[in-house]
C-alpha cells in the first residue's frame, strides 16, 4: 500500500477524518469491551482454578485494551458515561461473535471464540502498525505484547480438547455455530467510511485482506485438528464480497445486534443505573499520564 | 497433576518455589504459571516441575546439622592467630568469586535492559 500522509492530531482532523478514526475506534473498542465482559461469566466456573484464573486475566487484558481505544474516543469530547455506561445498546459496534451467550458449561465455546478472535486481533493490529493516525500507532505495541498469551492459551487448549473425539464434537459444535459471527469481524461498519478509513491509510489493510490473512491462519489450523470449516473453502471464495458468505442475520458492525447483546448491556449497565450515576470514577491515571 | 513452580526474580538469582498448579502437562502448567505467579512481581525466569519428581527428606527422617558441634568445619574457627595463609587464600577466593558473579549479573541486566 503506497505510504499515507499522516494524519494530524484529534483536534485538527476534517469531519471525514474524524468520522473514519472513530468508527475504527468503535469497531475496536467495543469488541474488546464485549469480549472481555463474556469472559468474565467463566469466572468460578472454568473447569478449573488455574483455567479459571488464566480466562480471567485474558478478559483484564482485553478491558485494559478497551480503555486505551475509548480514551482514544475521548479525545473527541465523548465522557466514558457517553462511550460506555449511557450509550444506547443500537449504537454498538462490536461483532456478533463476541456479544454471543455461552451455553452453561460450555468451556469449547468459549475457548473456540477466543481462538478466533485472537486471531483476528493479531491480523488487524498488524494492519494498524504503521496507522496514518498517531494517536493509534502509539499505542500498539503496548497491546500486540499482551496478545500473544492469549493465542498460545487459545492454541493450547484447542489442541488438547482436539485430542479425543468428545473434546473434538464439542469444538466442532462451537466451530459451526460461531464461525459465521466470527466472519463480521470483517463487515463493514458502513461501505464509504470502511473505504475512507483504508483510503487515508488509518488502517493499512483493507478489511477483505484481512479476512483473507485471517482465513489463512485459522482454516488451515482448524483442519490440522481434524475440523471442518464447511463453507470457508478456499481459495475459491477469495475476493469476493462479503454477502457471498454466510453470514448472520445481524452483523454488530452495522449496528445490528442478537437479543443476547441488548440482555447483556442491560446487566453490565444496571449498577451504574441503580446507584443513579451520571458519571463513571476513574481510578486510573489516563494513559496518556501513565 | 500438580506442578511445582519456581520463580525467579533477576537473572542470577536463585529460582525459588513460590506454589504450584493444577495442569495436565509442562506446557499448560508453563501456561498456568505465568498467570499466577509471574503477573503481579517482577519474574525473570520460570520453572516448573512435576510434584511427584520432587524428592523429599524431613526432620523426621534426618538430623539435619547433627547434634554435636561441627565448628571444626567451619574455616573461620581457625583464625585464632596471623591468618592462616591457606584460611586468607581461601577467604581472597571467595571474595574474587563474588566479584565476578556481581560483574557477570550487571552485565546481564545491561544487556536485558535495553
């Protein structure tokens, strides 16, 4: 991709520019936010203490990276009430894959969802590295470093749960019925503000590349383990528009959620309600202080 | 299976048990370890062994240090007079030794460090 003109500070972008940063934003903020509040559900519930544990500080990591993009949000005047705690449940951005229930007990679930996510995390936040916006590319690094436990405790899991046919059933369940969710990491938010976003180099790989690098890495693997991706196969299927895929009735990306997600929102915003809150309290120093 | 853990603190450093944890192989029980006990303190290092491979002796099975004074064996009794060279040289030996390990560590964190 030809090298971008970097973009100016918060302040000084255009209403285009602007609108393109925060819809990346949202598209990675909310995921991390949804992701982790899901995760946290397996909390005295994993199968055991040390899974339990290493779940948990995932859903920390993944809630500490949220709040470095929603800080990133801020800088255009939102509050965190606004970004979080106040905003509407039909404003949200965040994949179906990540707002999706889990079935009591369902610990491949939760692993299979995982896998795919940390996956798909790795290849877009290669595509953010060298993000026309400063503000994005400073705080990569940070968060790349913390991702890599993430796949190995995904690989690792899925690879011992592959090992006998039981544990093979139960990832292929949560393969069939998490694999479309997974494909709307890569929907668009809107079509023309996608194309802005690659166009003004904020993300240098569009979101079609990505799925490709993405299907690369995760089909193969899947297979390896003795899964059937159905109707992922490759290569034939590349290119093409994201409607030539199965993909679910509702897309996040679009704004679009599953019941789940509005059942979810309510709970996590309900003590925030309950207490009459306005505002949320920081405990933390800002990460641009920090 | 339960898996001891040793932590680490500064490469140089003696790895020192600090727990264990419950997994089926080295490779979860690495995984596991990091979470507990390598987040919230500084950790160099990490090892982890099966508790079963662990050998064991107590005080109900041994005297440690014995009952009868063993300060005979000790270098230091010996210094009653003018050092004893052989007691010096000894003494020099184990001050050069301590040098050397301090270089040797500084060095490591220098080059850990940037």
């Amino acid at each position: 991709m030809a090298v971008t003109e970097s973009l100016p500070g918060p302040a000084d972008l255009s209403d285009d520019q602007q609108e393109a940063v925060e819809h990346l934003l949202y598209r990675l903020a909310d995921d991390e936010f949804v992701a982790a509040e899901r995760y946290t559900e397996w909390q005295v519930r994993s199968p055991t203490l040390e899974s339990d544990l290493a779940l948990a500080n995932i859903a920390q990591d993944e809630l500490g990276h949220a709040r470095l993009w929603y800080d990133l949000l801020e800088d255009f005047g939102y509050t965190e009430s606004e970004l979080v705690w106040e905003r509407d449940a039909e404003a949200w951005r965040h994949s179906t894959l990540v707002e999706r229930p889990f079935d009591e007990g369902d610990w491949a679930d939760a692993i299979v969802r995982s896998y795919l996510y940390d996956q798909a995390e790795h290849v877009r936040l290669q595509a953010l590295e060298e993000s026309s916006y400063p503000r994005i590319r400073d705080r990569i690094a940070k968060i790349v470093q913390e991702e890599d436990y993430h796949r190995e405790h995904a690989e690792n899991w899925m690879e011992r749960l592959a090992e006998e046919k039981d544990g093979l059933e139960r990832l292929q369940d949560a393969l069939d019925s998490l694999f479309p969710h997974a494909l709307t990491l890569f929907a668009p938010t809107d079509e023309a503000v996608e194309d802005r976003i690659d166009d003004l180099g904020i993300r240098t790989r569009s979101l079609d590349a990505l799925r490709e690098d993405w299907l690369d890495a995760v089909v193969p693997y899947l297979e390896d383990l003795g899964l059937d991706v159905g109707d992922a196969e490759l290569p034939e299927q590349y290119d093409v528009h994201h409607s030539e895929f199965e993909l679910p009735e509702h897309l996040g990306r679009d704004q679009s959620h599953t019941d789940a997600w509005f059942d979810l929102q309510e709970e996590f915003t309900n003590t925030y309600r309950e207490l009459g809150r306005h505002k949320a309290n920081r405990i933390m120093k800002d990460p641009d202080e920090a | 299976m339960i898996w001891e853990v040793f932590r680490q603190e500064d490469a140089g450093d003696y790895h020192e048990h600090c727990g264990n944890v419950h997994a089926p192989d080295r490779e979860m029980a690495l995984m596991f370890a990091e979470v507990q006990h390598a987040r919230r303190k500084p950790t160099n290092s990490l090892w982890v062994a099966p508790k079963d491979e662990i050998g064991e002796v107590d005080t109900e099975d041994a005297k440690f240090g014995g009952t009868t004074d063993k300060s005979y064996r000790w270098a230091s009794t010996y210094d009653f007079e003018a050092a004893a060279s052989e007691v010096e040289e000894s003494t020099n030996e184990q001050v050069e030794a301590e040098r050397r390990r301090k270089v040797q560590q500084d060095k490591q964190e220098a080059q850990g460090g940037d």
